[in-house]
C-alpha cells in the first residue's frame, strides 16, 4: 500500500482531518454505510462483521502508514479503526429499525470513549497494532 492510499484509508478518506470528534465523525459515516447498504441492496447488518475483518489487515498497514506520516502515536486522524470497530457491532446489534443502528452507534461511542481495562491495554500494542486492534474491541464489548 502506497503513502498516499494508506493515509486515505486511515482517515477514511480525510474525515480524520475534523477539528473535534474525528472518531465519532467516523463511526456515524460507518453507520451511515452501512445503513445505506442495507436500505439500498438489500445487505444484512451482519454482512458488516464480514467487512470489519477484511479491512483488518489494510487498516493496520495505514496505520503504520500514517503513525510514520503523522509522527506521533495514535494520531487522532487515524479513524479506520473505529469505522472497522463500528461495523462490528453493526453487524451484531443492527436490525431492522433505526433505533437499533443508533444503539450501535452509541455503544460503540461509549465503550471507545470509557474504553474498559482489557481495551485499554490494547493500545499498549506497538505500531498500528495498538491503534487497530484496541478499537474494534469496545465493538466486541457493546
């Protein structure tokens, strides 16, 4: 993956760049893919799950990608890992009424945001690592 595609995918596609809010700006957009996906094309919630783990590795190697570009760890652009964290519990607690894409949403914000000791431990991890994997986790928790 080139600079240029890895730093578009971890701030998924420049919503890191917000002034405040960077990951919540990024879970709502999640939400709103995949909601508009499942209205549009028929797509089931838990099709996301399947998205979140095939965006693992190359939200990883951004990652990487952006820790060197932006020079600092965890770098608040870096957001694909809460869009990979969002979809997980899409996939789990979306159904079909707005309200339960809204609870995902709100779950996921409030365990990324309190982020319990066994996440919280996660982002001890080197590298993009500790920035990919210590997000999806509040996803598994909501």
């Amino acid at each position: 993956m080139n600079k240029r595609w890895g730093i578009a995918l971890a701030t998924w596609g420049g919503l890191g760049y917000f002034p405040k809010g960077q990951g919540t700006v990024a879970s709502a957009a999640a939400v709103a893919i995949a909601y508009g996906a499942a209205e549009a094309f028929q797509v089931a919630p838990a099709w996301f799950g399947l998205a979140a783990l095939a965006f693992s590795l190359p939200a990883i190697r951004s990652a990487v990608i952006s820790l060197e570009h932006f020079g600092r760890r965890d770098p608040p652009q870096v957001v694909i890992d809460e869009v990979v964290g969002q979809w997980l519990v899409v996939a789990v607690v979306a159904q079909d009424s707005w309200q339960s894409w809204l609870a995902s949403l709100l779950l996921f914000r409030i365990f990324d945001i309190v982020k319990p000791w066994p996440i919280r431990k996660l982002e001890s991890l080197p590298g993009g690592v500790g920035i990919v994997d210590a997000h999806p986790e509040p996803g598994q928790w909501a």
